[in-house]
C-alpha cells in the first residue's frame, strides 16, 4: 500500500469516526428531549388537572383550556393549540408519577403515550407498555397491534385479574417473559398474499419467503431455525414444518400448520415431536421445547381449553389468511374470554370444595 492510499484509508477511518460520534450523540439528544417532553406534557396535565378540572363544572374548565391554549399559541406556536392541552390532562389522569417517570426511562415517546392513553382497561394498557419496550415498536407497531387486539388474543388476558397484574410484574421487574404473554389464539397471516384455495406445503413456502414479515406477527424474539425438520422415531421419519427458536423464553418452538380444524391427534403428534426435541435439540441453559399447532379453522373451546392449561407445552392457535371482520374478530375473542371465566370459576369452585 503507497503512501496516498494509507492516507486515504486514514482518512476514511476518521471520517467513520467522527460520523459515529454524531450519530451516538443525536441519538442520545432525541432521547433526552423526548423524555423531557413527556415529563414536561404530564406535568402541565398535573397543573390544569390539580388547578381547574377538580372544580366540578366541566364547561367552565373547558373554557379556561381553550382560553389556555390561545394564548399559549402567541407565545409558543401552533403546537399547544386545545387537543394537545387534553391528552396532557387525560394523560395527569392516567397515568401515575411513577408510570410517567418509567414510560420515559424505557424510552416510550410522546406519540407512544398517546396511544397507550386510548386504551381503557389499565392492564391492557400495562400488558402493551411492557411489549413496547421488549420489542422496540414504533407507534406505528404499537396502534397495529391496538387495532389487531393482540392483548385479547393472548393467553394472560383470560386469566384472573391478580395473576395478569403478578405475571406483568414479573416481566418489568426482571424481563421474566411467560408463553402467555407470546402465543396468541389466533394469528394474521394476511401478509402472505395466498390465494383462496391453498395446501399445506403452500402455506409454508409462503411463510419463508415471507419471514420477515411473518415474524413481525408473531413477535421480534422469534428466531428461524429449520424448515421440514426430519425426526426419526423407531425407523419411522416425520417432519416438522417449521422450527423455530425464542430468546426470551429460551426454548425451541414447533410449529406445525394445518388445514382445518384442530383434532386431539395433532396434539399428539406434536408432543412426539417435542419428546425428540428435548432429548436431542436442547441446548444446555435452555428451557424444554413448546409447540404450536396452527389451523385454518377455528373450534373455540378446543384452543381455548388448550391455551387455559399451564401445564401442557402445546399451544394452539387459529390462523387468517385474509384480515377478519373486526365485528367478527371481537365476538370471537368476546366468546373466549367467557369460557376462560367459565374455566377458571369452575378450577376456583373446585378447590374451594376439596378444602
């Protein structure tokens, strides 16, 4: 190497330098301002919240807000108009000091905030907060996955209220993810462009030309390993469609998709194939393997039944195609939730008894 290329080499290596330098610190700017902005809109939520909205009269608080917000727009801009001075206060109601001080230590914005404040049911609200920072959604990821309720999908939103709130607070505590907070009853596979009438192996192509974005359903730990996985029990060789492996519950997950409805002897097989698995697939430090079954038709109570047992590595799980009705989808999921409640008064009676 002459003397003008060792030269340029130098002084491309400084340039790389100093342009990683910039970017680190613009990094670490946009998040300090972003938490700044979020602690500075609740506290001014806090203020009005404290000042005028305890005064019963809600016409009148309306009143000093659109007072408010007039002249806050002389003095600083179009910014502070009449809506943002109401998700500040909406946001003093909803949130706690210390919900608002851990939202912004976890690098949620503004715009996540907002989103979040849309959703009624607090644990709900808990339940995405907590996946917003494990996976790193945008707010854009965050309202797909609002309007695809993905928390009534999940297996923790049919549990009891105090072991939702326990297993959320394992999760924020020590990042302790639990399958009920990754498998879902049912899944979006829009995304696969597949026509009407399509075949097993149809479905699996499509998955791995699609994977990006098929993980993107299902959940950024997911990472693939192996397609048509041969197992060879006594001579006799099965194959697994679709082998992958989840970071966060540090186990492999099976997955073996069907057309139809779900039938007890796919349960069995899949337990087979999770024996195999564990015996020569486990890794030291790994958790035992799970299994998800995917079908294209959806029997309610079987895959509800399934899902509600803690004890059984399998999981099972209805699969779309095409996006369902949302009318549809809430009746779906309204159903379950009913059974589950059914599920666990009955698991709760009979303890009760056998004291």
């Amino acid at each position: 190497m002459n003397r003008t290329e060792i030269d340029n080499n130098s002084e491309e290596i400084l340039y790389n330098d100093i342009c990683s330098v910039i970017e680190h610190t613009r990094y670490r700017v946009a998040v300090y301002v972003n938490s700044e902005a979020s602690l500075m809109n609740w506290h001014i939520g806090k203020r009005i919240k404290e000042d005028v909205l305890y005064n019963k009269r809600a016409d009148y608080g309306k009143e000093i807000l659109k007072r408010l917000s007039q002249k806050l727009i002389e003095k600083y801009g179009n910014g502070w108009g009449f809506q943002k001075l109401q998700h500040c206060v909406r946001a003093a109601y909803i949130f706690s000091e210390d919900e608002i001080l851990y939202a912004v230590r976890t690098q949620l914005s503004w715009t996540h905030l907002r989103s979040l404040m849309a959703i009624e049911d607090s644990l709900a609200r808990q339940f995405y907060m907590e996946m917003c920072r494990l996976e790193k959604w945008t707010t854009r990821t965050l309202d797909e996955k609002i309007d695809g309720r993905m928390y009534e999908r999940t297996a923790i939103s049919r549990k009891p209220e105090d072991v939702i709130k326990a297993e959320l607070g394992k999760v924020r505590e020590n990042n302790s993810l639990q399958p009920d907070l990754v498998f879902r009853s049912s899944y979006f596979l829009d995304m696969l462009g597949l026509p009407d009438v399509f075949s097993e192996n149809d479905l699996e192509s499509a998955i791995i030309s699609q994977i990006q974005n098929f993980l993107k359903e299902f959940g950024s730990d997911f990472a693939f390993v192996d397609r048509q996985k041969r197992i060879t029990v006594d001579g006799t060789d099965y194959h697994l469609d679709l082998l992958f492996y989840h970071r966060g519950l540090r186990r492999l997950v099976a997955i073996d998709l069907k057309l139809g409805r779900f039938k007890p002897a796919h349960e069995g097989q899949m337990l087979l194939y999770l024996r195999y698995l564990n015996r020569h697939d486990r890794k030291e430090g790994e958790e035992s393997p799970i299994g998800l079954i995917l079908c294209s038709e959806g029997n309610t109570e079987h895959i509800e039944y399934l899902m509600l047992d803690d004890e059984s590595p399998v999981k099972v799980a209805q699969y779309f195609t095409k996006l369902p009705d949302k009318k549809l989808l809430a009746e779906k999921l309204q159903r379950a939730i009913s059974i589950a409640k059914e599920y666990y008064r009955t698991k709760q009676s009979d303890s009760d008894n056998q004291k």
